[in-house]
C-alpha cells in the first residue's frame, strides 16, 4: 500500500485547481505538512455492456488525480470520527 512504505497518498480532485491550491487544502483539511504534490490527468474510457435492450455504449470521464507526500511520521487518519 503507498501510505504504509513511502507516505503518500491520491485524492481525487477538480481539474482546474494548482499544484499549490492542492498543498494548501490538504494542509489545512489535515493538519499535515506536505513535502510535495503529484498531479496527473487521468483519461476518459469508454465502456461498454449487454443488456436486456441490448447493445449499451457510455464512457467514464476524465478525472484528475492527485499523489500527496507528507512528511515523515505525519499520518492522514480518514476514519477517526467513525
């Protein structure tokens, strides 16, 4: 798993926002110090599937995926609150 060996973790986020706009609302959100963000768009991808009315054709959109790495012994706990 990423978090466990290297620190890093992969949000999804909006395609418009920086490099920067992510380091500062991850800080923020999670009270971590970000040593550096990743980006990369991922591509859109057709899918298709048989149905009862047939032949259904549709794609899944593209998204922009962000890898975070956080300072060593910084941990982002997701499910605290549960």
């Amino acid at each position: 798993m990423l978090t466990e060996k290297v620190n890093q973790y992969s949000f999804v986020v909006d395609k418009k926002s920086t490099k920067k706009d992510i380091k500062r609302a991850i800080e923020e959100m999670y009270e971590v110090k970000v040593e550096s963000v990743n980006t990369m768009i991922m591509p859109s991808k057709n899918k298709n599937r048989n149905t009862k009315r047939g032949y259904v054709k549709g794609s899944v959109p593209a998204y922009k995926k962000a890898v975070i790495t956080v300072t060593d012994g910084a941990v982002i706990d997701f499910f605290g609150d549960i």
